[in-house]
C-alpha cells in the first residue's frame, strides 16, 4: 500500500475515534472540568490522546509485521497511555507518574538495546560516548524530561499538537534523506493522526461543540514516542552502524518544548517551590498575558520551533561542526531564558501597579 494510502487511513480512523470517544468519555467521566487554572467552559472529553495512540497502533499492526523492538514500543506506550488516563480521570500523585516513567525508559533500554551513549563531538574533534550504566541512566532522565517538556505545553488549543508536527515533520525528512522508511512512515503517521485532533480542539470545523483535549494520556504517550524517535535517529544501536542525525540536531528539532521546560523548573527552584507546581509561567501563559490571542500564541509558538528546527536541519544538511550547533543551541537558550524572566518580571510589576 502507498504512503497517501497509509496516511488517509491514519487520518480517517483517528477521525472516527475521536467522535467515537468523545461520548464514551462523558458518561465515565474523563472530562476536563474548568478551574483557577483551566479557563475553557464546559467539561471536555480528555480523548486526543486515547484516539491518537489507537489510529497510530492501529496502523502500524494492520500494515507492518511485528518485530522485538516495535513490541516493547507499543508496550511502553500502552502503559504510558493507561497511566495517562487514570491520571486524567483520578489525578495520581506525580511521584508515581515519575515513577512508571523511569520504569519505562529503563524497560526500553534493556529490551530494545536503545539508549543515549553517544554525544558527537560538540567538545572538538573526538567522538562522546558514555558507559553503559551511565547511558542507562542518562536515557531515563531524557525520556522522563520529555515526557513532562510535552506534557507542558499542553496548556492551550492546538499547541501540543503543533509543536508535535514540527518535531515529527523533522524528523519524517531526516529519516526519509536517510532511506529509512519505515520510521519516516511511523513519523508522517503521527502527524495524519494528530490533524483531527487538532481541528476538533481548535474548533475547525465544527466549532467548539465538539471540542476535545489530549490529556496527559496523550502528552505522556506523544513525548515518549518523540524521545524513542529522536534516540533511534541519533544513537549507533546494536544493529546498525551509522545515524541518521548528529545529536545536537536533536536538540534544535524539540527546542521549544526543552527550553520551556528548563527554564520553569529553574525559576520554580530557585524561588523556593516544588519542579512540579503548576503555576502560569510557561511560554504559551506569557504570550497570552502579553495580549496574544490563544491562537496567535499557538502560531507564533509553533513558528519559533519551526524555524529553530529548521536551523537544525540546515545545520545537519551542510554538517556544520557539532561545536557549533551546540553552541548556537546554548546561545539561543540563554536568550530564551532571559528574555523570559525579564518577561516575566515586567508583566509582573504592571499587573501589581494596576491592582
């Protein structure tokens, strides 16, 4: 079957689930209820996530054998994706959570053989790489940070989503220049998977009558496969001998959500609270306290990783030298972080001179 074949069948299965779910939510209560942080109306099926796993599962058992590595992947993720729901429908502690998802990684490493071990060479001309237990243990935090950097930016319409498509559309052309098709397929497939999902949680076509939400069944899932991706392009496996991308372009490709993540768990700390307190100091809350409305935040959200993962991609296509991609990253991490907080401070001092 073609790839337009695959990629339609992906798009009309997750279509058809979403309304297909959204009703079962209702009556057993997976909804999003409105709060002091959540300021939507009504109470929304938490379903983006359940439709999205189901359609990208669905087409991957229907149209490819499976095989060791696909098996533990699609087990990780259905794990993941049932933590996800009970904590959408229950709200389990974040220990836990953190908990499965060290498990995961660690299942992962041990059934695939995939984990980070090798780092390019961004310190001059020699090759990176970690022990094993350190790359047993470096792989866990990569997974688990990138689960909850996704989980973060789920916090308005179409962001999530969106942010996902640049990361998988990135890596869909790294790995299609590199003659890996199936994994170009599993990336294309993600993306045809979440365009319902965001037409329905941006209200397109229908308006907000049908609106869904991914929940963190969805962002847990989504994060998890992002990071397994990035980790098969970057990393030498057991198998294989060559990558199809130097690991600091991973890096670009996934900047915004990374960035997000790092600087409020850095200001949460250094303020004296906990990295996990919510609070309303992620990208998307401060363009919205600038003015923005949701959707011109999610464009211009969705626009800066775009071209930051397209300065990745450029940088692998003319192999700048990894020394600079990662010094270009931290360059333009640093100004993220401070034009962040200076954000942050001066919205401050206006909101508390006009109350």
């Amino acid at each position: 079957m073609s790839v337009k074949e695959i990629l339609l069948f992906t798009f009309c299965l997750s279509f058809a689930s979403l309304f297909l779910f959204r009703k079962l939510a209702q009556h057993v209560g997976l909804v999003d209820k409105p709060n002091e942080r959540k300021q939507h109306s009504g109470s929304i099926p938490l379903v983006g996530g359940i439709s999205v796993f189901i359609s990208v599962i669905a087409t991957f058992v229907f149209f490819y054998k499976l095989n060791t590595t696909r098996e533990a992947i699609y087990f990780c993720a259905i794990i993941l994706l049932f933590i996800g729901v009970l904590d959408d429908r229950f709200d389990i502690s974040v220990k836990f959570r953190i908990l499965v998802q060290f498990a995961i990684a660690l299942f992962m490493v041990f059934v695939t053989g995939k984990k980070i071990q090798y780092f390019g060479n961004f310190m001059g001309d020699d090759a990176i790489f970690i022990d094993r237990f350190s790359s047993v243990i470096v792989t866990m935090l990569a997974v688990t940070a990138t689960i909850n950097a996704f989980n973060m930016v789920d916090g308005i319409d179409g962001l999530l989503g969106g942010l996902t498509c640049v990361t998988c559309t990135a890596l869909a052309f790294v790995f299609a220049v590199n003659g890996e098709r199936f994994y170009f397929i599993m990336c294309a497939v993600i993306v045809a998977a979440l365009v319902p999902y965001i037409m329905l949680n941006m209200g397109i076509p229908f308006g907000k009558k049908y609106k869904v939400f991914m929940g963190d069944a969805g962002s847990m899932v989504i994060g998890f496969i992002v990071i397994w991706l990035t980790i098969q392009a970057t990393q030498f496996s057991r198998i294989d001998h060559d990558i199809e991308m130097r690991p600091e372009a991973g890096l670009w490709i996934m900047a915004v959500p990374i960035m997000d993540m790092i600087t409020v768990i850095i200001r949460r700390i250094s303020t004296g609270r906990s990295p996990f307190q919510a609070d309303r100091e992620h990208l998307h809350h401060i363009c919205l306290r600038l003015g923005l409305s949701s959707n011109q935040a999610m464009v211009s959200i969705c626009a800066l990783a775009f071209i930051l993962a397209v300065i990745g991609i450029l940088g692998e296509i003319y192999r700048v030298h990894e020394t600079s991609m990662f010094c270009g990253f931290l360059v333009v991490f640093a100004g993220y972080f401070v034009a962040k907080n200076y954000a942050i401070r001066e919205l401050d001092r206006k909101e508390l001179k006009i109350a």
